[in-house]
C-alpha cells in the first residue's frame, strides 16, 4: 500500500528559501546560489521520497535558481559608457524580502491571537497541569515541515554505513511505528523527535517512522514545537494516543477518500 501524507502546507517555495537562508547564516543580500540551490534539491528530493505533494511553485523556484546560477556563471560586463547590469539575484531578493515582511506581520497578528485566548477563563485538570508547565511552554513555537526534513535528513547523513550487503526483507508498517511512537511517550507531557530516530539502524524503518510522525501530525495527535529557531523538536499530544482511535481514524480517512485516477488498475 502507498501512504501519501497530504498535510495542510502553508509552507511554500519561500519559506523553505528562508529556512535554507536562516539556518546557514547566509546574507540575503549575498546568496551563494550554488550551495543554496543544491540545499533546495536535496530537501525537495525528501519531500519526494515521502510522496508529499510539491506544488507547481517549488518547480519554478528551482528554475528561477537555475537560471541565476546560469546568468552568474556567465556574466556579461557591460561596455564602456553603459549602466553596470544589476545582480541576477537583485530580483529574487526583493521578492524574498517583501514575503519576509509579510510573513513576519502575519506571525505577528498569530501571536495577538494566541493572547486574546488567554483571557477566558477555563477549567484545567490537575494531572494536566501537573504534567505541563506553562512558563515554559509559552516559549514555544512551532515547527515546520523544514524542521521535521531537516531533522531526518540529519538522522539519515549519519546512520552508520553498511559495508556487508546482506538480502534481508524486512517488513515494517506505518501502525508498527505509531505504536512505537505511542509507546516512546508514555505518560510524558512530551517527546523529542530526536529521541524516537536516533537509536534506528534501518533506513526504511527511518523513513517509515518519520512518515508516522507526518501521519500523526496530521490526524492532530501531536503537535510539534521549538523551543528556538534550529532547536530540538518537541512531539506534544494533544490527545490520548490510542491506537484503535488512530486506526479507526485512518481507516475511516481510506473508506471516505475517492481513489485517484492515476492509482486505479489499467
């Protein structure tokens, strides 16, 4: 069977840009197109492994850094007398900078929002107060997709390298991992994404537990939060994590769900 975690991106080809931007400490106004032109295919490779949904945009970003890099690589100083021609970049940049103006006006409306929901008045539970603390928690922030790839694609560039070749099947499912994941929580209040990846040696069960993670996400069992920008994921429930709410969720999602004309037998 094929999972095909669809989620509700609001990310796009930008956000990813500047994610590539903010975590090498690059200067917008100086982008080494090269380095972030080959970061961006690399991460755009992930999001195909996982057979997430790459809109139109993400295809025409990397034609717009292709066709930079070309323009970088070929210059064409001007003649005697005329006006210097303008960075091929000078375009982008702009373009990068008034999303980032808006994007940062947005999150800042988000963070009035999140506020005004303070103010009424509600009932906690004491085992849930209990087990969060809120001091700390209103210091978190959401984690994005980025942060989610970025933090397998760490986990996968340093999974021991196999020398021996060896024919093994090994059969690993979506709800085995959940079951994993539900089990790696407990009672916690919450887990970090590194704890439940770092002690796996398969890169299929990598890569079918981080499609687990995507799934729960998804289906509103977890939310995930950062500390800081780069920091350690945090997975918070946000519900009880139980497997047959979470297979009959799943299961209801497969009955409701028209099949696709690409996936129906020829």
């Amino acid at each position: 069977m094929t999972y095909k975690i669809k989620l509700p991106v609001f990310e796009g080809p930008f956000d990813l840009l500047l994610y590539l931007i903010r975590k090498h400490e690059i200067d917008v106004y100086d982008i080494p197109i090269a380095m972030i032109t080959r970061q961006y295919l690399e991460y755009l490779e992930l999001m195909k492994l996982f057979d997430l949904d790459i809109a139109g945009e993400f295809i025409e970003m990397i034609a717009t850094l292709m066709l930079i890099k070309v323009r970088m690589l070929l210059p064409n100083p001007p003649a005697e007398g005329e006006e210097e021609i303008e960075d091929p970049r000078e375009a982008l940049v702009m373009q990068l900078l008034e999303y980032q103006r808006f994007k940062e006006a947005s999150s800042q409306f988000g963070e009035l929002e999140r506020r005004r929901r303070r103010y009424f008045v509600r009932q906690v539970p004491k085992t849930v107060q209990q087990k969060y603390n809120s001091s700390d928690e209103d210091f978190l922030q959401d984690a994005t997709l980025y942060d989610l790839l970025s933090a397998f694609k760490y986990a996968l560039d340093n999974m021991p390298k196999v020398t021996v070749h060896q024919v093994k099947v090994t059969k690993v499912t979506i709800e085995q991992r959940v079951a994993f994941i539900f089990d790696k929580v407990g009672e916690r209040p919450y887990v970090i994404f590194r704890e439940i990846i770092q002690e796996i040696k398969s890169k299929i069960e990598l890569i079918v537990t981080f499609i687990a993670v995507l799934d729960l996400l998804r289906l509103n069992f977890f939310t995930a939060k950062q500390s800081h920008a780069f920091g350690e994921i945090r997975l918070i429930p946000l519900r009880k994590l139980s497997m047959e709410e979470y297979l009959e969720m799943h299961n209801r999602e497969l009955v409701e769900e028209p099949a696709d004309e690409e996936s129906l037998p020829q």
